[in-house]
C-alpha cells in the first residue's frame, strides 16, 4: 500500500500490468455491468449544460433515453451514475462497429465538449472510494478486462503507467510524481 496525502493507493497498481485492446474486449467496459460510471457532481452539470454538443455522437436510443429519462441514473447505492440503456449499454456509447466506444470522448476530441469522459471511465480498471479521510484507490478486477491483462503483461505496461494521464487529472502532477516515487523506492 502507498500513501499519498490522504490517498491510500493500492499496490495493485505498481504489480497489475494492463493496457487496454479494444479489438478484444470491444469496449465491453461500457455495454456490460449493473450500474453506470459513477459520475461526480461537476461532470453531471457539464454533461447536462453541453448535452446538445454530445447528441451527434450517441446512438438514437441513447438520445431517446437521456430526453425521456434525463442525463443521469443512481446505482442500487445511491451514488449518481451514467443511465444505462434497458441495463446494457452507458446512454453515451455509440458503436464503430463492434467496438463500444464514448460519445464524450469523441466529442471532447472533435473540440466540442469541456470533458474527456467521467473521470472514472478514465481511471477504469481503477475505481476511488472517498471516506472522511481521504480516498482509497484501488484496482478493480473484472473479466471484461482479460485482454488489458494480457496486453499489459506482453508490453510489460505497469496499471499506474497506463493510467498516468487519468491520474494526473484526478489528482495532478505532483501527486503522480509522488506516487512514481514510492514505487521506484519499494523497487530497490
């Protein structure tokens, strides 16, 4: 375990090696599961200010879904999360052909829209538990994710190298330094 300001990281991440192969997990990340991405407050106020900016990427069901039952979901805990489609895929995933990919993420790329997908669908396969006293962050194993594994394991990619961007973000740069840190002092 590494500690970082009030952060409690998992060592998951220094020993996990992944890298996503969407040719083979066919972003199932984002069509499988029994509830949304967790979504924070903020994220929910931009997807819904910028909705107009994201409706030329989703499918037509995803349009239909969020304009009839709104932009957001709460999971069976009451965290808010992004609303799923009949209990498959997230409202704001469209296909290229087989592979589920985020209409976010395009948007974000095409200039349009202030966000590059719900801070935890950047962080995935890691998931962050908030308590009073900071956060846990850890590695969320699921059988989605067996392609990233062997990719990972092949290109000899470490889970907090892959995720260096996505933590960055949540966290900053310091904070990833920090934690590059402490991974090179428990390698010696």
């Amino acid at each position: 375990m590494f500690v970082i300001d009030e952060s409690l990281v998992s060592d998951y991440l220094k020993t996990v090696k992944f890298c996503c192969d969407l040719p083979h997990c066919l972003g199932s990340c984002c069509v499988e599961g029994d509830a949304g991405a967790p979504l924070e407050p903020e994220e929910l106020k931009m997807i819904a200010e910028n909705l107009d900016k994201l409706i030329e990427y989703m499918t037509l069901e995803g349009v239909q879904w969020v304009e009839k039952y709104g932009v957001s979901d709460f999971d069976p805990a009451g965290n808010l999360v992004t609303p799923l489609l009949e209990g498959k895929e997230c409202a704001y995933a469209y296909f290229d052909g087989e592979i589920a990919r985020c209409a976010m993420e395009k948007s974000f790329e095409a200039g349009q829209f202030p966000l590059k997908k719900p801070i935890s669908c950047h962080l995935y396969p890691v998931r962050i538990k908030t308590y009073n006293t900071g956060d846990a962050v850890n590695y969320h194993q699921w059988h989605v994710c067996q392609p990233a594994l062997v990719k990972g394991r092949n290109e000899e990619i470490p889970l907090y190298v892959f995720l260096k961007e996505a933590l960055v973000r949540k966290y900053g740069q310091e904070w990833y330094d920090e934690l590059v840190n402490q991974i090179e002092k428990k390698n010696l």
